[in-house]
C-alpha cells in the first residue's frame, strides 16, 4: 500500500507538470514576436468561426494541411528529382568526356614538350639572330657612311656637311684602330681600307677647292669663307697638302702686297700718294713704315683667320706651351715672312733713295730720326715678326745705313771744322758752331731716350760718343790753343761745361760725363793757377815769393836786390787792400766764365791761393833772421784777420 502511494503520488507530480510546462510555454510566448504574428495570419486565412467543433478539428485540419504541403513538396522535389537525375547523368557525360580528354591531353603532353622544347631553342636562335642583326646595325652605323654622307662627300659643292662627314670618316679610321686590338681584324682592315679611300678622294677635293679659294685672296681687304677656316684646320691632317695651300695663299697675298704697296706709294688711296712728301725724308720714312707695320697687322689677322686663331690665342698657347697651337703660328709666321719678303727690296731702294738725297749739309739729326723710325718699327713689329724673317733683317739693315750715313756726315762735317777751327769769341763763351753741334746732340739724346728699353740705358749709343762728342771735345781743344794760355782753358771750360749739360740726365753717358767732369775739375785748378799767377804779376808778389823760396841763409832776405823794405811793405799793402775791396779779380778772365758755380770755385781757389801766400808772407817777412825791424808793420792785417776778410 506504502508503495502504491509513493507511485501515485509521483504519476500525480508528472501529471501535473506537463500542463505547467505547457502553460508555461504558452505564457512565455510573446505575442509581439513577428513569427507569431505570421503564424496567426496564416491560421486566419482557413480558420473560420471559434466554435468547439472548429477548435476540436484544429489539430487535424493543421495536420491535413501539413500533409498537403508535403505531398505538395515531394511532387515538386520529384521534378527536381528527374532534373537531378539529369545533371548526374550530364555529370557522369561530362566525366566520361573529361576522362577522355585527360588521356588525350597525356598523349598530347608529351608530344607537346617536344614542340615546346623545339620551341624554346627557336626562339633563343631567333634572339641570337636578333642581337647579331642588332650588333650588325650598329657596326654599320658606326663603321660606314650613310647614303647621304657619302653624297655630301662627292658634291659638287663644298657646304658644312663635307666636313661633317669628313669629321666622321676620321671617326671611323680612330675606331678601326681599337677594332684592330680585338679578334675582328679582318674587318677592321676592310673597313679601314674603305674609309682610307674615302678620306684620301676627300682631301684631294678639299685640297682643290681651298687652292681655288686661296686664288680669290688677292684683293686689298679679302672676306674670308668661314668655311675655308674649316678647311685650313681639316688640312693640317694633310701637312703636304696644307703647303701647298699655304704657298697658294703666299703667292696671291704677296701679290696683293707689292701692288698696295707700289699704288700706294704712286697713286695713293685715301690721301696722296706716299711719294708725294719724299720732300720730308722723316715724314716720307715715317709713313712708309705705318703702312708697312698696318700691312703686317692686317695679313697675321687675316692669316690667322685661315687657322680659325687671333693673336691672344697663341700668347695663350704660349703661355700654356702648347705645342700644337705654336706650331700653328710657326706655319702663320712663315706665310708672313714671305708675304713681306716682295716689300723689302722696293722699302730698301726707296730708303737708299732717300739717304743719298741727302747732302753733307743736311741737319744730322735727320739720320738719327730716321734711325729712331726704323728702329720703333722694328721693335713695333718683332711681335709680330721673328727676328729672322727678312723684313726685320732689311730693317736691321736699313738702321746700320741711316747710323752709317750719320757717322760718315758727322765725320765730313767735323773733319772741315778742324781744318778751320771755329775762332772763340771775345768773351770767350762757346762757338756757334759748338753751340749748333750741342743743340743737335741734345735733340739726338732725347730721340734715344725715348727708343731705350730698360736693358740699354748703361750701354753708350755709337757711334754717337765717339763720332760726336769724342770730336766735339777735340775740337774744343784745338780751338782753345789758338788763345792765351789763360782764356784757352777758360774758353774750354764754357764750352765743355754746356756739353756736360746736355749728357748728364742721361745714365746711358754717365762715364763719358764723368770723364768730362775730370776734364772740368782740371780746367778749373789751371785757370785758379794761372789767376794767382796773374795776380802775383800784377802786385810783383812772384818776385817777392821766389826771392823768399830761393833765399841763402848766409845773408839776411833784407839786403837782397828787389826785397827792399818800402818796395816789400807797398806790395804786401796792395795785396791786402786788394783782396779787401775785392779789385784784383776785376781785369782777370773770371767774369768770362759762363757758369756762376765754377766762377765761384776758381775765385774760392784764388782766395785760398792769396790768403795761404799772405801767411806765408807774413812768417817770412816777420823772422828776424831776415832782418826786417819793422816786418809786422807791413801787414795791415795778421794772417787770421786775413782769413776772415
């Protein structure tokens, strides 16, 4: 029974749990859910009016429409069915013909990994060729002439693409070179024989045509082609055929030269012609060589031009020592020398023209301008000209005759003037003649100044010494000994004195200046001897000193003839009184001297001369061994007063 009750009362728990659950369920369901909401529209639309019978059939009207909806689905899933059944059948088609087309593609495999490896090897043959008909294309570019260049080459002008090209077969015969360095020299060699052949047919063309050119430089003034500059530098490639060229351009221009020179010396172009002032042979020289020194400038601009180069380009090239630009202006220099080479013997004839015109009685400093010309030109051009080239030896030479002519008129001139020596003047002051020779040799110098460079100033300038002032200063001399043996050296003194004068300033004769110098310190201590000795004379001083010098000890000085004591006391007062009032001076020779330092040199020797003659005087005359009682009382001064006076 106790069992019986435990077991009803579990059933009864069971059975009372599932209507809570259920509940539960039904309570927990919410009615906002949107399946909900479905799941009532749906049941509206075959659930008619909520009565118990409808309520009863609920459950099985639900059930019969699920299984409507079933069946409704298996029908439908039947077609898919077929359908499907379809596919698999198409499927297992489709594998079958996949299987199929697996063992054919096997087959196929193998024999297209032939194909593709036969492939393969054609399409590295195929690169291979390509590279090599690259390689070939670009070796042609580079080692042949195209059409057009070969065109250009064989034109029947010349314009800038010849030598473009001819810059290019140049190119071509550098690269052969390095081509004979690798393996392909067999190629190298046809190639170089080819463009030896082009360029060689090149040149001779060029050659021509720049011979053709040359020929039309034969004008005052020629343009030249900017082209023929090209060719001049292509040319020197080729130094024969440049010679030639340059003899060409020698020929024409050395033409050109002579004619301008020879119409400009007769006709004239702008201004008379050049002969018209052969009157003035210093202007007439002078224009000559401007038109020369012009010409010259004028052809190196335009030879230069041939090369393409100026004057600054080579000092530059000199300054840089570079070899091929020297060269260049050794080729432009030698084309001058020989331009100008025609000039020299018409320049030398006329010069030699102009010296003969020109007599002994002449003014020589016409010869040392003419020389001072020739030698300013000279210089002027030298840098331009090489010292060697014939120009600057005609103009060598011409200066040697204008020095030549120089020294033979000056020589002729002196010769006569010491045949009749030039007779001094009263007041003994130097000779025209001397005068003139010193105004010349004064205008000479300052020619000469002005022509020396820095290295010729310590050089004297001959024959100007010793044809001049050698045989001026003899002639001096000569004259001076037609006069006393007092104004002689006076009037040699004045004339030396204005010769020193005109060397001194210039350091080029300062050792003959300073001979002359020695020659004037000698003249001055004659005169100031012989002014002494006058002065003695005059106041019978000489006898008194020479009675005094030559006095025996024996006898006392009183007692000898002519040193009697009155005699002795007038002649020691007439000196003092003399030198006091400044009178003993007035009839001498000292006022003939021109230059008021040496006139005071020779009266400062004098008066030293008196005042030591006074003091020795005085000692002798106041020894008492001389016997003179009263001998201080002859002088009116002592010997320091003396010396103060």
């Amino acid at each position: 029974v106790r069992s019986a009750g435990k077991f009803s009362s579990t059933c009864l728990s069971v059975v009372m749990a599932t209507p809570t659950k259920k509940l539960n369920k039904v309570l927990d369901i919410r009615h906002d859910d949107p399946d909900f909401i479905k799941t009532l529209n749906h049941l509206s639309s075959f659930y008619g009016k909520n009565t118990p019978a409808a309520r009863r059939n609920l459950r099985g009207d639900i059930e019969s429409r699920n299984l409507a909806i079933c069946k409704n689905f298996l029908q439908a899933f039947e077609q898919v069915q077929e359908q499907l059944n379809s596919v698999d059948n198409c499927v297992v088609s489709m594998k079958n013909y996949c299987d199929n087309m697996g063992d054919q593609l096997d087959k196929m495999r193998s024999t297209a990994g032939k194909i593709i490896s036969q492939a393969n090897a054609l399409q590295e043959e195929s690169d291979r060729v390509k590279k090599k008909s690259e390689i070939a294309n670009a070796f042609l570019v580079r080692f042949q002439l195209t059409p057009e260049e070969l065109a250009s080459l064989h034109a029947p002008t010349i314009d800038s693409s010849f030598f473009t090209t001819l810059k290019r077969v140049h190119q071509i015969l550098n690269d052969c070179k390095l081509l004979l360095r690798t393996q392909h020299q067999r190629a190298g060699l046809e190639v170089m024989d080819s463009m030896s052949m082009h360029e060689q047919a090149a040149y001779d063309r060029l050659y021509r045509w720049i011979k053709s050119e040359c020929a039309k430089l034969d004008t005052e003034s020629p343009e030249v082609n900017p082209l023929l500059r090209i060719g001049f530098n292509a040319l020197q490639e080729r130094p024969v055929f440049l010679n030639y060229c340059l003899e060409e351009v020698e020929t024409t221009r050395l033409k050109a030269a002579v004619r301008c020179f020879l119409e400009a010396l007769t006709k004239g172009g702008k201004s008379r012609p050049l002969e018209h002032l052969s009157r003035d042979p210093v202007r007439f020289v002078g224009d000559l060589l401007a038109w020369i020194h012009q010409s010259v400038a004028s052809e190196f601009e335009l030879i230069s031009n041939l090369f393409g180069r100026s004057h600054v380009d080579f000092q530059r090239a000199r300054d840089d020592g570079s070899t091929e630009e020297l060269e260049n202006e050794g080729l432009i220099l030698r084309v001058l020398e020989n331009i100008f080479e025609g000039i020299c013997r018409p320049f030398r004839v006329r010069l030699d023209g102009v010296l003969r015109s020109l007599g002994p009685d002449v003014d020589i400093v016409i010869f040392y301008r003419l020389y001072h010309l020739l030698q300013f030109y000279s210089r002027t051009m030298l840098k331009i000209m090489p010292s060697t080239s014939p120009l600057e030896r005609t103009l060598s030479e011409c200066q040697q005759d204008a020095l030549t002519r120089f020294s033979e008129i000056a020589k002729e001139k002196l010769n006569y003037a010491f045949q009749s020596p030039p007779v001094p003047p009263r007041d003994l002051s130097p000779t025209p003649t001397h005068r003139e020779w010193v105004s010349r040799l004064k205008e000479i110098l300052k020619l000469i100044d002005t022509s020396l460079e820095q290295g010729e100033r310590e050089v004297e300038p001959q024959p100007l010494g010793k044809e001049v002032v050698e045989r001026l200063i003899g002639l001096v001399n000569v004259s001076s000994q037609t006069l006393g043996f007092v104004e002689g050296p006076v009037y040699a003194l004045n004339s030396l004195q204005i010769l020193q004068e005109a060397l001194t300033p210039y350091s080029f004769f300062s050792a003959r200046s300073h001979a002359i110098s020695l020659q004037l310190d000698s003249l001055l201590s004659t005169i100031s001897h012989h002014e002494v000795s006058r002065i003695l004379g005059v106041l019978h001083l000489d006898e008194i000193i020479e009675s005094i010098r030559n006095h025996d000890s024996s006898t006392s000085l009183a007692e000898e003839k002519g040193m009697e004591e009155e005699r002795v006391r007038s002649c020691v007062w007439n000196l003092e009184q003399g030198v006091i009032q400044g009178t003993l001076t007035r009839e001498g020779v000292l006022d003939k001297i021109n230059n008021g330092p040496f006139r005071s040199q020779v009266a400062g020797k004098v008066g030293k001369k008196l005042k030591e003659l006074h003091m020795f005087l005085f000692d002798a005359l106041t020894n008492p061994t001389n016997a003179y009682d009263k001998g201080p009382s002859f002088f009116s001064l002592t010997p320091a007063s003396f010396q103060e006076s």
